[in-house]
C-alpha cells in the first residue's frame, strides 16, 4: 500500500535535521517509525521495541579515541605525495546527471543527493583516505577499511564540535556528521536503557555515515551494479573491484581537496578549542573556489540554481528560493522526458490517474533540495542567515 501525503516545509526541515542528526537513515525509516509509535499509542498493547537490524553493535561505551594519523594538513600533504610518487590518478571530470536519476530516481537529475548535504563531511572522508593512503603507502585501500575509519573519525569530530557549535550562529557545522553521543545523552538522560538507545543509534548513524559519503555498493532490479556515495559522484575518489574486495583511491581532484588545509578540521586534529570557539569559518577560500570550480559543475542544475541565488539583492526569502529551485527545475523537465519516457514513471511510481507526472517529478524532494541548496551555501560562507522578526532570510556575502 503506498500513501502520499504533503509535509510542511517546516515540518520537512525539522525531519531532516534529525535525520542529519543521524537519528534516521532517511525520510522512509522516519515514517515507518512515527507509524510504528503511533499505533503502540492508539492500541496501548505494548508493541515491540524497535531496535536496528542484529549486526548492530551495542557494546560500544564510549566514541572510540582516535589516533589522528596527522595533524597538519601541510604534512598530510607531503607524506601523500611520497607515497603517490610516480602514481597516475584517475581524472574525473564527466557530468554524473544521469548517474543521480539511476540512482535516486526522477527529480534528482543534476543535483547533488539530498543526503550528500553538506561539503564538511566529504572533506573528513578525503583526509582519512589520504592518510591511509600515506600510511600504508598504497594508492588502493580496502572500501570496507576506509569506511571504518572515515566514520570513526567523523564520530569524533562530531563529538568536538557539539561542545562550540552554537558559536557559529545559524550554520551546523556537524551536519552529515554522525550523531554526537553529547547530544543524545542529553536527549535520552529521562529513558530507560538510555546507554542501550545511545549506542545503537550511534552505531546507526556511523553506518549511514559511511554509507552516504564513503560509499556502497548498489544493485539495481535490472542486474547493473552501481556504486553510490558523495565521494564518488563528485569525482573525489575513484574504485576498483578485485574478486570480490571494492578498492578505492584517491582521483586528481580528490587529491587536491585533500591537501588543501581545512581551518575548522586542523583545530580539532590539533584540539585547538580555543581557536574553534573563536573561528566562524568552515571552510579555507582555496577550498571554496575548488568547490565552486571543480564539483558544483558536475551538478548542473543545482550549480545553475546557486548560481542564480547568489545574484540576487538585498534579503532573499526561504519563499524566493524555493521558487528560483521550482522554476529551475520546471524547466529542466519542459524538455527532458519525452511522453513514452513520463508514462513508465507514472506506471513504476503508481500515481493517481488525475496526477500530473510532470509536476510530481518537480515537487518530488523539492523542499529538501531548496533547503540544501541554501545549506551549502550557507556552510561556504556565500549566505547569510539572518533574521526579523519571525521572518528568516538571507543575505549573500
């Protein structure tokens, strides 16, 4: 049975941020869980817990304590180039459009995924992978390594950061992060088993983690294997496939934005707190130009669309942005599906006899992709969010 309800924006951005809290892997196991919650209310016969899938760990205590493999980006960077020395790099510089609709489906073509919401979370995935890449000395590390260390480490920056956070005003420079064990043990001091729920939502969202922006292995109904994950489709890491192991490395481009020195990263390798509390700034201006130049590209539509936004004057409503998107897309749409191509998505997703397949496909993840449009931008420091009154809006910088 398939239900089709609409969200209010506010209601849909309060879900997302707890599903950047990693509280849920997506907006699927948030409703299954309301559902689930809702009918052990209504029928009161005490329902079973619902708890993640039996792999999942519960022993973890504590966010493992992380050995950073270094603390300056400048000697990461050496160290990476001694171990590449003589090492040919895959370029990737191809458009991945119509990888986005094979994987998440119509209405994602040309944008960048809505759980790939953030550029901080990529940046820890590259600087674990270089340096296993200089410690092992090494182009190709196991996938399944990488995975767990990137998400380790993440674990731990997210830990950091939720003690000086609220000094960066309205950006969240943990979102795509997994959950802090901070912010859940405040959430869940009255619950019973609450070390129980803590780690198994930890180990939850550090698997999501990984998933969303290392990467993973996907197998579509048609037989073709796919590999998905924010690394990857911005062209940052490039994979092979030896038996039945999955290798990754670094591409040109990802050895670039490796190398290149992340204010906000180097305070917490080197537990600089002091400078965290002080600094505002996610991201160094040699990564933002790298971003602008060399992954926004790969994403036509939401490249066009940030683009457009950041031209606009004076205050910039949460109503305007949604419409620059919506437009945006709609014209994207008036010339991309032919009327054999919007049928067998009418067929595939079962909507309604009277439902317009065109509009559906541009309503589809809309409020999700204007507002991720608005936090990257935000998480560049290219807007502002600013406030009057109860009226939220944005200034570009």
């Amino acid at each position: 049975m398939t239900f089709r309800i609409r969200i209010d924006p506010d209601m849909l951005r309060k879900i997302q941020r707890l599903m950047e809290d990693g509280l849920y892997k997506d907006e699927y196991d948030f409703f299954r869980r309301a559902i689930k919650n809702q009918l052990e209310d209504d029928y009161k016969e005490g329902f079973e817990q619902i708890t993640e899938p039996s792999h999942t760990s519960t022993e973890e205590k504590e966010v493992p304590k992380i050995t950073f493999h270094f603390t300056s980006f400048q000697e990461l960077k050496e160290k990476l180039n001694d171990a590449l020395e003589n090492t040919i790099l895959t370029k990737y510089e191809k458009p991945i459009k119509s990888l986005q609709e094979l994987l998440y489906g119509p209405g994602s073509a040309g944008f960048i995924w809505i759980f790939h919401n953030r550029f901080f979370p990529v940046k820890i995935v590259l600087y674990q992978l270089a340096s296993l890449i200089a410690e092992h000395k090494s182009n190709w590390i196991d996938l399944d390594e990488l995975k767990e260390n990137a998400s380790d480490l993440a674990a731990k920056m997210s830990d950091e950061l939720s003690k000086i956070e609220t000094s960066y005003g309205s950006i969240v420079p943990s979102t795509g992060l997994p959950v802090s064990r901070n912010k859940l043990t405040q959430r869940y001091y009255r619950k019973r088993k609450k070390d129980e729920k803590i780690n198994i939502r930890i180990s939850s969202s550090k698997k999501r983690f990984a998933d969303q922006f290392v990467g993973r292995v996907v197998k579509k109904g048609s037989g073709e294997i796919l590999f998905s994950g924010a690394c990857y489709e911005m062209g940052l890491i490039s994979i092979e496939q030896e038996d039945d192991k999955w290798k990754v490395s670094l591409t040109e481009n990802g050895k670039r934005f490796a190398s290149m020195t992340n204010p906000l990263a180097e305070n917490i390798l080197t537990s600089n707190l002091s400078a965290l509390n002080k600094s505002h700034t996610i991201f160094s201006e040699e990564e933002i130009q790298f971003i602008r130049e060399k992954i926004y590209p790969l994403y036509e539509l939401e490249n066009d669309i940030s683009n457009t936004i950041l031209k606009l004057k004076d205050k910039i409503t949460t109503e305007k942005i949604a419409e620059v998107v919506k437009t945006k897309k709609s014209h994207q749409m008036s010339t991309k599906y032919t009327k054999d191509a919007l049928d067998v998505i009418r067929t595939s997703y079962e909507l309604k006899p009277d439902e317009d397949t065109v509009e559906w496909i541009i309503n589809r993840y809309l409020e999700f992709q204007a507002a991720n449009v608005v936090g990257k931008l935000s998480e560049l420091g290219l807007l502002k969010r600013e406030m009057e009154g109860k009226q939220i809006y944005y200034r570009v910088t």
